[in-house]
C-alpha cells in the first residue's frame, strides 16, 4: 500500500506568525471535523455553522490550498450551514484511486455528495474549485444554484501568465523525477510559494499581505505526493468553466476581481453572458485572492443571492 506524507510548514515562530484577520469572528461558528471514504480517497471535510437546518453551501477550494483558504469567507455567513472538504490529495485528504482530472475531481466530488447526503446542495468553487464544480454539473450532478469565485473563464494560455507555463510544467516534472523527499522540498519550495503568492496578492495593506504569505507558506506545501500535484496542474490547464457553460442553466453567481491576472475579468463577463441566469459581482482592487482579501464582500454577495433565490 503506498504511503503518503503531507508537506506542511507552518511558521510557527511567534516573531514571524500573525493571528488570522478573521479568527474571532470563525471562532464563534461551531465546527465539526470528520472524514469519509470516496473513491479510495480519505477525503476530510469541515462542518461549519448551524446543524439544524439543511446544508446551505458545499465549497470547493483551489488548486493548492485546502479548507483553510474558504474561511475568511466562512467567517462573514455565521448563520449558513455550510460544508468545506480537502480535494483529494490535498489538505488533509489522500489521493483517489483514479486519475486527478478535471471529470475524476467531477466524479469524486458527486460521490463525496452522495455519501453525505448532498445531493441537490448549492455548490460553491472557487479558482480550480470553480472548474471543478461547472463539469460536475455538466456530467449530471445536481445543483440549484451554483456559486463561481474567481471562476477560470478563458484558456490558461491565453491569460497574463502564458509565458510561465512551460517553466512550470517543467517544475512539475523535475518534481515527479526526484525521490520523494527531494520532491517534497523542490514542490514545496518556500522561496517559489513566495514568489506566486507575491505575484497574486492585491492589498496595499501591508499586514494584510504579510498573513497572506503566511497562510500560503503554511497550506501549499500540504499535497499528498508529486504525481497528484502535476496531475492537478495538468488538469488547471485542460478546460475551463465557459467548457462547461451550456449544463449552467441554474441561477449562478459569478464574484471576480477587476485586477484578477490568472482568472481575467473578460472571461467572467464572458461567461455571464453565456449564461442563462448569471449575476456578476465584479469587487474592485482585488486580483485572484477574494477569499482572501475581500471576504466580506464576497460573503454578501452569496448572501444576498442565495436570499433572492430562496
């Protein structure tokens, strides 16, 4: 049986490490931790807000980061009951038994809903969670509304960071050649973590900044094993959700950022137009980080749509 070994490193010096700008307020939520099988993947999930009334939100995070990343969110919906999962091979999650596409991210997630009994829940996905969420509805998987943050609207090769594909599929591959504790230091590398995440943050708020370069210090490094990790990147790369557009007939709220450089803002305005029953919230000053830097904003958008629709 193959053995897998998550890569955390968390900076735990109380000189360098900053409490979470929305500690208090996720700290009055109650939450639960559990786990469940699916499709080989023991897959870990939070529960989150009130448990006496149906799931409200079913989150799917991005390529990379884990649970952690939806929690500013999280923190401004107190009153939603709300399920967030580690995608398989990342966070806390071990890998599939199948392949870490696009459709078997899709599949896993359609069994993960059945298992809980979720089936029919409003699914939420931001970044690669977005693409994730759009073609596990366009297989089948049923959702009454559907929530796309920072969505992944137009070809990877089109967008501002074209040119650094081929060097990071390059990355990749080293990574997957190294024995696997070189592979872990070289995918998990502090000073490249640094560098995207320096690369994506927005903010002129300059503690604001220093804890999001924290948080992707402590939770990008958490990946299962090289192969999961290029194989998620692969799948970033082979579609995205306008792919996916003509199953997105439901009410869908679209939240981009007007300086997002991964996931352009023509491509989220593009996609509410192919929509059928699309509302765009386009947050101004913010790039590909809303869950990071513009929560609360975020959080009032599905709000107020999943009040309308209610």
């Amino acid at each position: 049986m193959a053995t897998y070994r998550f890569c955390g490193r968390a900076l735990d010096s109380p000189a360098m490490s900053l409490p979470s700008p929305y500690a208090a307020a996720l700290a009055a939520i109650p939450v639960r931790e559990a786990a469940v099988e699916v499709l080989g993947s023991r897959t870990r999930y939070w529960e989150y807000g009130p448990r006496d009334r149906p799931v409200d939100l079913v989150l799917v995070h991005g390529y990379r980061g884990d649970h952690h990343g939806m929690e500013p969110i999280v923190s401004y919906l107190p009153e939603l009951h709300i399920v967030s999962p580690d995608l398989p091979g990342f966070g806390g999650s071990t890998p599939t038994s199948g392949t870490h596409s696009i459709s078997g991210y899709a599949t896993w997630l359609s069994h993960f809903l059945d298992a809980l009994g979720l089936t029919g829940t409003t699914l939420l996905g931001h970044s690669f969670g977005s693409i994730v969420v759009s073609h596990a509805v366009a297989a089948g998987v049923p959702s009454p509304r559907l929530v796309l943050v920072n969505p992944i609207a137009v070809d990877a090769m089109s967008g501002a960071h074209r040119v650094l594909v081929p060097f990071t599929r390059l990355y990749f591959r080293i990574g997957r050649a190294l024995p696997d504790r070189a592979a872990h230091r070289w995918l998990g590398n502090r000073l490249a973590t640094y560098g995207m995440s320096l690369m994506l943050a927005r903010t002129k708020d300059r503690r604001l900044r220093r804890w999001i370069h924290q948080e992707h210090d402590r939770y990008f490094g958490r990946f299962s094993d090289p192969t999961t990790l290029a194989e998620g990147y692969d799948a970033s790369l082979s579609t995205n959700v306008i792919a996916a557009a003509p199953a997105l007939t439901m009410p869908t709220l679209i939240v981009a950022g007007d300086a997002d450089s991964v996931a352009p803002l023509e491509g989220a305005r593009e996609l509410a137009q192919l929509l059928p029953h699309a509302e765009l919230v386009v947050l101004h000053g913010v790039g590909h980080l809303i869950h990071y830097e513009k929560p609360a904003e975020a959080a009032a958008a599905i709000r107020h749509f999943l009040g309308a629709e209610a």
